[in-house]
C-alpha cells in the first residue's frame, strides 16, 4: 500500500535540513581589516606551497639570481585547477612588475593572505642583502610549517566534540524516520496540528543546539575568535615571528614594526601603528613599545627589544626563543580549551539537543503508543 506523500514528506524535510546544517562544509572566511581576522587560506595544498615556495626562492638567491629573477623562474604549482592565494599573490606581483613598478611597491600593492605574510616581510625587509634575504626566507618557510602544524592540531583536536554534536543532531529525524517506516500509528499521528507543532519545535531546539555546539567546537578548536587570552597570545606570537624574520632578512627593529603597522596582519596594525607615532613624536624606544600592550608578554617583548638595542646583543635568536615560548604558552591555553570542551557543551546538550530527541524521537512514538493501548481497551 502506498503511502500519503503528507504522512511522510514534513518529517523528512526536517531530516534533510539537519542533516545539511550538521554536514556542510564551513563556509571560507577571508581576512578583513573590518574585523581584524586572520585565517588562513581555504586550501589544504596552500600552507605547504606557502613554506615550498619560500624555500624555492631562498635556493634561487642563494644561487646568485636577484629576487625579482628568482620570483620570475619560480611561479608557484599548487597541483590543482582550483585557484590559491599563492598564485594570486605571484601573478600581483608580476603585473606590478610589468607595468613599471618596484619589486617593493609591487609587493606593497599586493593584497596578502594568509602564511604569505612571512614571505612579504622577508622580501621587503632585505633592501638589496641577498644574504640576509635568504636567511629571513628560509626561515619564513619554518615559520610556515610551524603554524600549520600548530592549527592542525587545534582542528583535530575538536574533532570527535565535532562528531559527536553532529550525530546528536541528525539522531533524532532519523530514529523520526524510522519509526514511520515500521509503524502506521506514527504515520496516523504526525498529521495532526499539535503533533506538528511538536515535531517543529523539536527541529527548531535541534537547530539552535547545533548552531550552538558548532560554536563552543570551533572556539576551542581555535578555528574562529577563540577566548581573548588565546587571541591575544596567538597575536603577540606571530609579532615576534615577523620581528625575526624581518630582522633577519636584514631589517631593524624598528624598520621592521614601520613596515608591519603597513603592510602586516590586519590585526596588528593598530598597535604597531601606535608605536610607530609615539617613535615619531620623539619618545625613547621603551616608552614607545608600551603601545604594544600591558600584560606580561608584551612587556617581555618590548624588554628585549630595548636591552638588545642598548647592548647590541644579536636580536634574531632572542627573538626565535621568545617566539618559540609564547607559540608553547599558546598551545597551553589551546590544550585547557579544549578539554574544557565537555563542559561548555552540556549548556547547549542539556537545553535544546536532549529536548529535540524527546520532541522528535520519543514524543510521536509515545502518543501513537498510548492511542494504541486506548484502542485496545
């Protein structure tokens, strides 16, 4: 016998719409000056063609051709029609190139995404040292596959709170399914205006505490803004990554925070910039790094950059080192995120997924099971 498409086609609806809500892939962010975000690119091949790229070029100097010779004999492949940041970033400079215009304004005009940020701070730190250069690029291509490493790890380390929010979510349209496929009194019910009504506000809950587990996921997996402490450590640690390769590809401190108040990360630029017009205004270098911030790490960081200016001690390792402790301290606090992460999904677990399966699974299986037992006696 043929069932009505009525009987069937509401709850399979909201089975499609969770399901699609719990699989689909997140959508690609970009990096905006707006927000302030920085995200790396959305393909997996880029980070590694990032670090490859950077030690091609360092190879290509390092054998006696100038930088813009080794940009030229070394186009970035990524292995894949899709287009990436990496060969957007290449082909930007090679139309500055022919138009003109400098390697350095050419780079400059060149919007950077992403890892490219260590090779742009290398090439326009070097002003002509090729020795210099090669060492900030090798160095850039480590920086590279260090945060690679540290944001793969973030990702797999939410992945089963991921996993298992997700077979939550779509566990009660599925058991609903069921039990219309094997039996006709759930099939009778779900027609109902209350039943309905019910089952609608199980999918809503349901919805809501996806959403919501989603978001306690990604913030301990460090994906999107994760807690302000995280942010902030993330933010000072790729500072001091910059600061190094900037100083080693030839670079002063100073010149080097100038170039990243323009052309770094978005989110560093308004307190490097800060320093930037306090050193402008005449105001002696320790006074001046206080832009960067209060707490103990900035402190530490404007504390070696003034002692090395004093007794000029080389900066490059003692900022390796200190990039190193702050990357640790980081993973610190991502580690303590994420196992508070059973924790901070019980609120969404407890409020709206546990009540979506009583709504959805339990709640049209009882009601056709007490009408069936009315009807007996």
């Amino acid at each position: 016998m043929m069932w009505p498409i009525a009987l069937i086609a509401e709850p399979s609806l909201i089975g499609i719409l969770i399901a699609r809500l719990a699989f689909a892939p997140p959508a690609s962010r970009r990096i905006t000056e707006e927000s302030g975000t920085v995200v790396p690119p959305s393909t997996s091949e880029t980070p590694a063609g990032i670090a490859d790229y950077a030690e091609d070029l360092a190879r290509c100097i390092a054998t006696g051709l100038s930088p813009i010779a080794a940009l030229r004999s070394s186009r970035p492949i990524t292995g894949s029609n899709r287009r990436s940041a990496l060969n957007d970033w290449w082909e930007g400079i090679e139309r500055g190139l022919a138009t003109g215009g400098t390697l350095d304004n050419s780079i400059r005009v060149t919007p950077t995404t992403g890892d490219l940020d260590v090779i742009t701070v290398s090439l326009l730190s070097a002003r002509g040292d090729t020795a210099a250069l090669v060492d900030g690029l090798r160095q850039a291509a480590a920086v590279v596959r260090s945060r690679e490493d540290v944001r793969r790890r973030r990702r797999s380390s939410a992945a089963q709170a991921v996993l298992s929010a997700r077979v939550m979510t779509v566990l009660p349209p599925v058991v609903l399914l069921g039990a219309l496929a094997l039996s006709p009194g759930v099939r009778s019910g779900v027609t109902d205006l209350p039943m309905i009504m019910v089952i609608a506000l199980g999918a809503a809950l349901d919805v809501i505490g996806w959403r919501w587990m989603r978001s306690v996921a990604s913030r301990g997996s460090g994906r999107t803004g994760a807690r302000r402490g995280v942010d902030r450590e993330d933010a000072l640690a790729l500072l001091v990554e910059l600061l190094a390769i900037g100083v080693r590809s030839g670079s002063a401190a100073v010149e080097t925070i100038r170039l990243l108040a323009a052309v770094g990360p978005p989110v560093l630029r308004a307190s490097l910039s800060r320093v930037c017009e306090a050193v402008d205004r005449g105001e002696r270098l320790d006074t001046a790094l206080a832009g960067l911030g209060t707490d103990r790490r900035a402190r530490r960081l404007a504390a070696l950059l003034v002692d090395c200016s004093r007794d000029g001690s080389p900066l490059a390792p003692a900022l390796d080192h200190l990039a190193d402790d702050l990357r640790s301290e980081a993973r610190r606090l991502h580690h303590t995120a994420i196992g508070e992460l059973p924790v901070r999904l019980t609120p969404p677990l407890v409020l709206c997924t546990l009540p979506a399966v009583v709504l959805i699974a339990i709640a049209p299986v009882a009601v056709a099971a007490l009408r069936a037992v009315r009807a007996d006696l």
